[in-house]
C-alpha cells in the first residue's frame, strides 16, 4: 500500500504543540465552544434555548464524527453545514438551535482568530525562550575579541558577544511586534451576512442592544475584551497579513543568524551542534555541514514569500465578501506558523549547543591586526618619539605592501610587524609594540556595550517574562 504525502512539517520539523493548534480537533472543538457560546449568550438574551440543549451540546464537543462529516461535506459541499449536521446528529435535543441566527464566518472566522491568537502566544514563549539563550550565549563571550566584517571584509575587531547582541536585538525588535499585533487582536463576534446583524436584529425583534450584549457577551465567553467594530461577511483579511508580518520579520531574523552562523563555520571559528552519529556527507566523511543553520534559511524563505499571500487576500477582497480568500488562507496561515515554530527550535538549539573555537578566532584576527594597528603605531611614533608623520606613513605603505605580497603571491604569513620592528624609523622596541598591539584597545567600547545592552534591555524583558520559558526544544531530524 503506497503512503499519502503528508506535509514535512508534520513529520520532519514543527512540535506536536503548533500541529495541535492546526489540527482538526483544534478547528472544530473551537467551531463547537463558539455554537455554544453562541447559544448561550442568546439564551441569557432571552431567546427560548434550554438549560437542556446546552447541557448536551457541552457533553459532545470532543464527540465528532469525522468520517460522517465528510460524507456530508461531499453531499451538501459546504464545511460549516456539514459539521452544524454532524453536531446535530450527536444532539438530537439540541439540533434545532445549533448555528441560530448565524453565518458560516461565525465560526470560520472567529476559530482563525483564536487559532492564531494561540499560535502567536507560543511563537511568543518561544521567542523569549530563545532571546534568553542569546542572551546567556552573549553575556559568555562579551570580552572575547573577535575579527569583525563589513562587506565580508576583514574590518575593526568587535567581541564575540557584541555580535551576539545584534541577533538579539532583532529578535526583542520582532518581540515587541508581536506583542503589538497580539494587543490589538480582536474577535469578528457575530456580525450576520454583510457584517449588519440584520438576522439577529430580526431574532431579537428589532432590539439593537441585545445584538450588540450579544457580541459582547460571546467574546467574553471566548477571552477576548472586543469585538472588530465593524466587518463585511468576515474580519478585515489585513489581520492576516499583519500576523504574517511578524511571522516574516522572525525569519527575517533567524535569516540573518543562521547566514552568520554558516560564513563563521566556514572559517572554523564556531560549530553547531553535531551528534555522536551524525554524518555529514555522504560522500566525505569528514564533513561537517552547518546543516541546521541552512534549514533555518530554507524554511525562513518560505515563510517570507509566503507573506505575500495574505496581502494580495487582502487587497483582493470584493465588497463585503469572496472566497477567494478561504484555500489559500487555510494553507499560507497555517505553514507560516509551522515554519516559524520550527524555525525558532532549530535557532534555540544551535545558540544553545554553539561551539567557539578561541584559538582559531585569535589566529585569523591576529593575521589582519598587523594591518589595522598602522595607525595605532604611526600616532604613536609620532606623539612619542617626535617622528615625521609622512615619513612613517609612505614607510607603512610600502611595508603594508611588500607583506600583502607575502600573503597573497607566496602564501606565506603576515610579516608587516616585523618589517615596522626592525624599520629603525620607527625607532620601537618589541615591549611597545606588543603595548599598541593589544586587542582591547580595537574594540571600542564592545564588552561594555553587551553589559549595558543586556542590562537596560534585556533582562527587564526576561524578568517580566520569566513563566513563559520553555524547555530547550527537540529536533526530529
């Protein structure tokens, strides 16, 4: 018997946790508590729904019967109509109540809502849980001297951790977006057709105000403070796009990292984590590939093309309502939270499990400093020993350039101190260099900045949040 495709997601890379909340028990669980809410906010409106019928259909919310659901499905074509039968059918009592006075939407698009809330609330524990383990990977490594790079040119020495602390700040900056989006989230409630309660407005003879208690008091039943103000058929599809936008802009982040992370292995100075059996190639066995890093990257461009996919919805709206919203919705949502998921274990694992090779940092930081200390040693030969400036700068120059010579054309090493040492010009002994050659005076103020970053930044973020971290996350492969 050949095996059906199933998403990779569910099978290589996103928790049991996110799955759940995509699940089918998830989406129509949520459809039965909304039926519910439903009938009992019009119940509490005095709309004739017995203590009865809301009895059974609370003892049946988890009692779904799938496969006669899909066979109405296919009978009636429509999703909602079928599992308002399927409820029915598991409470006969309350059968005729069940989906009163609402549209499709109620449930659709009040279940999206929710889901997303959810989701975003455990991206948002873990994204703390990981901007807690960049942290600790940078307070480690803040005095440690490392070569630093523009254009991915050799450039002025930053630490170890001060580089840390860029990662880290995009991923405050994406935690803060996310903390905005999920402020301002609000339910659709139970506005009918084109978004005027015009069918409760009829169930409620034309009382306005119980259409509005009713909105009200079904949010509250679902843990929301509010409902949209005003809607067509559904909530604004901009929603979607901007949970989307934070989503994207974490990729965004994790993009960056894992980059960094694969241009470091490649001059050994970091490693990620790699187990006891792993192989690296299957042709060379020597191999170590930062495979982890590189997944992050391929899963981060899904997740940002496909964020795309909820602003042409939303732009593509027609008045009140179209469903050319609904296929694509139900795909581009849901993998973009599944990836993100993914994508924030993998980071928290590679920070959590980053081997730093000292040694080989100081190496290739030692083999470009002769270069950026010439004018460290020039001011210095000038302030202190009463030297020509121009002098000494035509002398670095052709220094500089008959050991760049060295390096590329013979392969040989870095020879420009020697050159200046033994350059009576300069007039220096081998205690002075090593005195202007010290590698703390290259990097600015960087350990420093880690301190006060973490300090006035961080920290307050994660003392604030400290129930929302997690357990260090698994990868399935």
């Amino acid at each position: 018997m050949q095996e059906k495709y199933v998403s990779p997601f569910s099978e290589r890379y996103s928790s049991d946790k996110m799955q759940y909340l995509f699940s089918a028990d998830f989406k129509f669980g949520t459809w039965r508590k909304l039926w519910i809410a439903l009938a009992e906010a019009e119940k509490e409106l005095g709309i004739a729904i017995s203590d009865a019928q809301i009895a059974e259909m609370k003892a049946n919310i988890d009692n779904i019967d799938y496969d006669f659901a899909r066979e109405k499905e296919k009978e009636v074509r429509h999703d909602v109509m079928a599992h308002v039968l399927t409820y029915g059918k598991a409470c006969p009592n309350a059968k005729p109540i069940i989906h009163l006075g609402a549209t499709s939407c109620f449930v659709g698009d009040n279940t999206d809502i929710i889901i997303m809330k959810e989701a975003l609330l455990l991206i948002r524990s873990e994204l703390i849980t990981l901007i807690k383990k960049v942290r600790d990977f940078a307070n480690e490594h803040k005095g440690l001297a490392t070569l630093g790079y523009t254009h991915f040119q050799a450039a002025q020495p930053t630490t170890v951790g001060k580089r840390a602390t860029l990662w880290l700040q995009d991923l405050v900056i994406d935690l803060e977006t996310l903390d905005f989006e999920l402020s301002r989230l609000k339910l659709l409630g139970c506005k009918g057709t084109t978004g005027t309660a015009a069918s409760f407005l009829e169930l409620f003879d034309g009382d306005g105000k119980k259409v509005k208690q009713l909105d009200k008091l079904i949010a509250n039943k679902m843990g929301f403070d509010k409902t949209l103000d005003v809607s067509g058929q559904t909530y604004t599809r901009k929603i979607d796009a901007n949970v989307l936008h934070v989503l994207a802009g974490i990729a965004e982040s994790a993009t960056k990292f894992s980059n960094d992370i694969r241009l470091l292995s490649h001059d050994k100075e970091v490693e990620e984590p790699f187990e006891t059996n792993q192989i690296g190639s299957s042709a060379m066995a020597y191999k170590r590939n930062p495979m982890r890093s590189e997944r992050i990257a391929s899963l981060a461009r899904l997740v940002i093309v496909g964020s795309l996919n909820p602003q042409i919805t939303a732009s593509a709206q027609w008045l009140e309502r179209t469903l050319d919203d609904s296929a694509n919705k139900r795909i581009s949502t849901s993998e973009a939270f599944l990836a993100v998921d993914a994508i924030l274990a993998l980071y928290t694992n590679i920070i959590g499990g980053l081997t730093v090779f000292p040694k080989i940092i100081e190496k290739n930081l030692n083999r470009e400093l002769p270069f950026m200390a010439t004018e460290n040693i020039l001011m210095y030969c000038v302030k202190t020993k009463g030297a020509d400036r121009q002098v000494l700068h035509e002398a670095i120059r052709q220094h500089s350039v008959a050991a760049a010579k060295v390096v590329k054309e013979q392969g040989g090493e870095n020879d420009l101190l020697d050159r200046i040492l033994a350059d009576k010009q300069f007039g220096l002994s081998k205690q002075e260099l090593d005195k202007i050659l010290d590698v703390k005076a290259f990097t600015g103020r960087a350990e420093e900045q880690v301190d006060e970053y973490l300090k006035n930044v961080v920290d307050p973020i994660l003392n604030k949040n400290k129930n929302c971290i997690l357990n260090a996350a698994e990868i399935k492969y």
